[in-house]
C-alpha cells in the first residue's frame, strides 16, 4: 500500500509539471507567434503587377524576378515583402481586370510589368494606353506608389505601330508623375545566353540582370522618390 502511495504521489508530480511544462511551452509559441506577425506587417509590401515576364515562365518558383528583388533589396537593407502578382499571357487589359483582386494582400508599392503581350499580338496602342492608365489611377488614388515599367514592340509588326506603342509608357509616366523604368528587358533582350530557348523569356541569368538594372528605380521608389526627385505627394 505504501508503494502504491509512493507511486501515485509520483505520478501526481510528474502530471503537474508536465502540465506545466504544456503551458510555458504554449505560451512560448505564442509570443512567436505574435512576434513573426508583427514583423511580417511591419515588412514593405511591393507588388509586382505584370505577365509572364515576372511571373517566371519557364523557371523555378525561387527564380522568379519579385523573389530575386526582393533578396536584392533585404540585403541591401529594405524589409520588403514581394508580391508576385504576375500571370502567364496577361495583357494590360488582364492586368486592369484582376487589380483589385492583386491588391487584396495591400501593398504599400506596386511596380507595373505589363504590355509585352499586346505587343506580340499587335493589340491597339490606344487601347493598352487606356488600360494602364486607369491602373495607374487606381493605385494613386490608393496612395501606393507607382514604378512604370515599359516595353517595347516587336519589330515585325511595323514601324508605326512601334512608334506609337514605345510612345505610351513614357507619357504616361510623365502624365502621372511616376517613376519610369524605360525598358523591362534593358540588357537582356534579344542576348541568346540571357534568355530561355525561346528567345523571350529570360534564364536566371538574364533575370539577375533586370534586377541589377531595374534596382536603383526601385530604391528610388522605396523612398518615394519621384522621377524629378520629388517626394511623392
């Protein structure tokens, strides 16, 4: 009987210090968790808005260009988190129809990467001038801000057509005092060895090019530096 005793005293300890140990253990996770919440709304969201090209067709999920962005601008001091709101064969128009559903995750700044494909498919200039231009106003009357990126059109499709699409991007950057990144693929374009087989797309090489180029625009934007240097209003 006395052992029994003895052994059940024992159990009744063991008991209560593992229940005890349970909730320091749970309380622990919780202030981790609280804690990673924390930083994780504290992080500067940046939203890549475009179409294949920052989707990473063609490439694994780890090289797409937000995720190589987004380890480029944490090293060189910026708490961002990318948002890669990037769609395989998207157009302008594309982009203009799924903003709000893009923008459900609140970034503080966006970075619009969109117009390749009205290009290749010679869609009317006028037609993704429009597009871009209400997204554009969207987001500004959002208070995010803007890095417009631009495109320019094939060749094959004439030399008017070119004109008039190369010419959008930079009126609409300056219609709307934006930031403008002049050409997405700056440096990568039509260089076999930066691009996948199918001579569009660029190979992780080639996207680690675009993020070197495209850097200092997005510093800029980060600080809410206007193409004139002004702050953003």
């Amino acid at each position: 009987m006395m052992n029994n005793r003895h052994v059940s005293k024992r159990y009744a300890v063991l008991s209560k210090f593992f229940k005890s140990l349970g909730f320091i253990v749970l309380v622990w996770v919780m202030v981790l968790s609280a804690a990673n919440n924390g930083n994780a709304a504290s992080l500067t969201r940046i939203l890549v808005l475009g179409d294949s090209l920052s989707a990473g067709y063609g490439l694994l999920a780890g090289e797409a260009f937000p995720v190589k962005l987004g380890i480029k601008l944490r090293a060189a001091g910026h708490d961002v988190k990318m948002l890669n709101g990037g769609v395989s064969g998207d157009t302008s128009a594309g982009g203009r129809a799924r903003l709000n559903w893009a923008l459900a995750d609140k970034p503080r700044f966006a970075i619009i990467e969109l117009g390749a494909n009205d290009g290749l498919r010679g869609l009317d200039s006028e037609a993704m001038r429009e597009n871009l231009d209400d997204i554009i106003v969207r987001l500004k009357a959002a208070k995010i801000g803007v890095l417009l990126t631009g495109m320019r059109a094939p060749p094959n499709i004439g030399p008017d057509y070119g004109r008039a699409f190369n010419r959008v991007f930079p009126d609409l950057a300056q219609k709307h005092d934006v930031l403008l990144y002049p050409f997405f693929l700056d440096g990568v374009a039509a260089i076999s060895s930066l691009n996948q087989r199918d001579g569009i797309h660029p190979n992780p090489r080639g996207v680690a090019v675009i993020v070197d180029r495209i850097m200092p625009f997005v510093v800029r934007l980060l600080k809410g530096k206007q193409k004139g240097g002004a702050k953003q209003k």
